[in-house]
C-alpha cells in the first residue's frame, strides 16, 4: 500500500460522486501515485467530457490527509495572479524567517483546472500563468505589501488540468516544460458501457433481478440514441 493513500477506501454517499474506473483512468492514477511520491508536477490535457477533473479529484479525495493536504483552484477568464498568490499563500504557513510551507510536513497539493482559461493580456501572456512559472522555476514569489521581500515556499505540489479547445488553447511553453503531460481521450462505446453500465446495474439490482437483467439492454439503446442524435445532427441544416 503506497503510504499517501489510506488503508481503506470510502464509498460515496451521493450519486453524482460516483466513480467508476477503467484501464486508462487506472494507468493515470497510478501516474499521479508516482508524481505525488516524486514530487512532481503532473498535467492532464483533453477535452471537455474526458474525466480529467473526475480522475484528480478521485485520487485526492483518497490520499491520506495526515500526510497529504490538498485545494482546488478553478481558473477562469477573471482569474489574475493576485487571486492565485492569496491561494497559495492561504496553504502555506510560516516554517522560519522568509520560508513557508505545511507546518507538519504534509505535502500540500494545489489541482488548479482549466489552466489555460485566463484572460490573455495586450502583452500576449497571462499573469497567473507567469506567477505560477515564478513558482515551479525559482520556487518563491514577493510580499505584494513589500516588494522587497520574497517568500521562499516548500512543501507544494500542482497538478493541473486544462482544455486544449478552450480558453487560451495552450498556456506558455516556459511553464508547461516543469509539468509530466498526459492526454485524455473521449472514452469509445465500451468504456461508456463500462461506466453507465455498472452505475445502472447498481442501482437496478434494488429494485428486482427482472430489472437487473434489462441493464445491458437499456445501455445498448440508450448509446444508439445518442450516436443516432449525433449522427442526424451532422446532417440538420435549419430552414432559413
């Protein structure tokens, strides 16, 4: 058992928390395992629908919060580095003089997603973007209250996730060069099979085994309806 994760796993109490596991999630939550033991920074790409934000939230809700602190940060178009630095400065404590960090040695993720989301400035950069690679490069950023003084940071860790279709489309190559990058892929008929068919099955088999055994059968028409939809909407041109 890796020591980041604890002995016992709970399930989630509520339906839209659940979450089911296929051979590609489970190959990057073995990646994010290996990041957070190496204290690396890790990236997941891809499109909207893909599960990035589903696979990282899983795995840190299943880390051993004695040994692990975590907080999640949503970019947006408003998000400034200002709004960034509170956030990282509202994880980390005063260790000694000028550096900070967890008082107790934790390892303290910060998942920041839809990374590549904020506003692009007249300058071709984006602040928080440039604040963070002032964090992963040199590991320290300024007191905004007194610039002369810099705090020194230790104990963090990012992952991160971002949407190549939206936002900014890429984020600087400066920053993006101190993460590990993994893409994530729309999942093909049998991973959906997989995850609905599981969730569905559940859920009939409190109702009765006649129901139960309808479960593959109501997956089956429910993914050709939708291929069906996507299909015809392709070919849908409104009248004028």
């Amino acid at each position: 058992m890796h020591p980041y994760l604890p002995s016992d796993a709970s399930i989630p109490p509520l339906f839209s928390k659940i979450y089911v596991s296929t051979m590609h999630t489970t190959r990057l939550r073995y990646m994010l395992e290996v990041h957070l033991k190496r204290r690396k920074p890790i990236m997941f790409i891809g499109s909207a629908g893909t599960g990035k934000t589903a696979v990282i939230k899983d795995y840190l809700g299943s880390t051993n919060s004695s040994l692990v602190a975590h907080k999640t940060i949503n970019f947006s178009n408003f998000t400034d580095s200002y709004a960034l630095q509170k956030n990282v400065e509202s994880m980390v404590q005063k260790k000694s003089g000028k550096t900070f960090g967890s008082a107790t040695n934790k390892v303290l993720i910060c998942f920041i997603d839809d990374l590549n989301m904020p506003r692009v400035d007249k300058y071709g950069t984006q602040s928080p973007i440039q604040l963070l690679r002032l964090i992963l490069d040199h590991g320290s950023f300024f007191n905004r209250e007194l610039l002369e003084e810099r705090k020194f940071l230790q104990d963090l860790l990012f992952f991160a996730c971002q949407n190549h279709k939206s936002g900014s489309f890429v984020i600087d190559g400066r920053l993006q060069r101190n993460f590990t990058i993994f893409t994530m892929y729309t999942p093909n008929s049998d991973v959906i099979k997989t995850i609905f068919g599981s969730i569905l099955n559940a859920h009939l088999s409190t109702i009765d085994d006649k129901m139960q055994k309808m479960c593959d059968k109501f997956i089956d028409a429910t993914i050709y309806v939708f291929q069906k939809i996507l299909k015809d909407s392709l070919h849908f041109s409104p009248s004028a």
